[in-house]
C-alpha cells in the first residue's frame, strides 16, 4: 500500500512537470495561463542607446587611458552592475554603485557623482551581459548626463565583461 502511494505521487509530480512543460507557454506570467501575454520589456531594455558615438570608449582604448603616466589624465570609472559581478572581476580602479536598474545603485551614483567637477573624465560600464540588453548601463548614463558631465562615455563590451575585456588579457582588479 505505501510503495503505492510513493508510486502514485511520483507519477502526479511527473505529470505536473509535464503538463507544465508542455501546456504553460513560455513567458506567460501566470501559472497554468494558455495565451501568452504580451512580452513586456523593461524600458533600459531595447531602447535606443542614449549616447553617441563619441561618448563611447573601446577596451583596448580604455587600457591605453588607464595607463597614462599622467595620473590626471586617466578617466575615472564607475561600475554600475551587480555586486558579484564587480568582486569576480572589474576595471582596475573602477569604483562600484550598484546595479543602474536600481533606484539605490542609481542614488549612490549620483551621491558619488556630485562631488566630482562636470568636466571629469568619466567612464561607466556594467558588463553583465550583451550590451544590448544590460539593464543597467542606460539609466546609470542618463542619470549622470543629466546632471551636467561634459566628457562622459560608455565602455563598449558587446558581449560581456568576461568575453570582452577578461578574456583579451586586459588587466582585472577581483574583490572590492
């Protein structure tokens, strides 16, 4: 009787993940909905970029920045993604604010930001995933644009932090 009962709930588990599986489309945002919903993109997602060209900076450039003998004339980089990301690997010298998704990243970015002159050379990048869809680069730009910065500039890492800055032998500082 009980290697039954064992049996028949194995079964209604395996039948559950099943009809989940098959039945539940993917992306509906409540279980057991049949119609999908619309997908809903968070607003940072697929916008347009809110920079130009030219306040965008290539990795093997930055490096060069980096290591300019003057120490003035390096740019100052901020971190805007998420924490574990930041410890595993970052930018030497980059300070970290948090995810730009965030209303508190967003808040210590600014708070970090007031205390540096608008013609600052200023480099922010995430690099938790294609540029395309990070969630944080974008807002964290449009903050720091609105509040004046005049030589302001986005890292470009298509892919990621690991594939395109890690994974080319360019220097990486890990822990805080």
């Amino acid at each position: 009787m009980r290697a039954t009962r064992t049996l028949w709930r194995s079964v209604a588990i395996a039948a559950f993940f099943v009809v989940a599986v098959l039945v539940i489309p993917r992306g509906a945002s409540k279980p057991f909905q049949t119609t999908p919903s619309a997908p809903k993109a968070a607003p940072e997602q697929n916008a347009p970029d809110p920079w130009t060209l030219s306040e965008t900076v290539e990795p093997a450039d930055l490096v060069k920045e980096l290591s300019d003998p003057v120490p003035a004339n390096r740019p100052i980089v901020a971190f805007v993604g998420f924490r574990f990301l930041y410890d595993g690997g970052h930018v030497p010298g980059a300070f970290f604010h948090g995810p730009g998704a965030k209303e508190d990243g967003i808040a210590d970015l600014r708070k970090w930001a007031q205390g540096l002159p608008r013609s600052a050379n200023l480099v922010l990048y995430c690099g938790c995933c294609p540029l395309e869809r990070c969630p944080n680069l974008r807002p964290a730009f449009v903050a720091v644009h609105d509040m004046g910065f005049t030589h302001l500039r986005v890292l470009l890492l298509p892919h990621n932090f690991a594939t395109d800055w890690a994974a080319k032998g360019y220097p990486v500082e890990k822990g805080r």
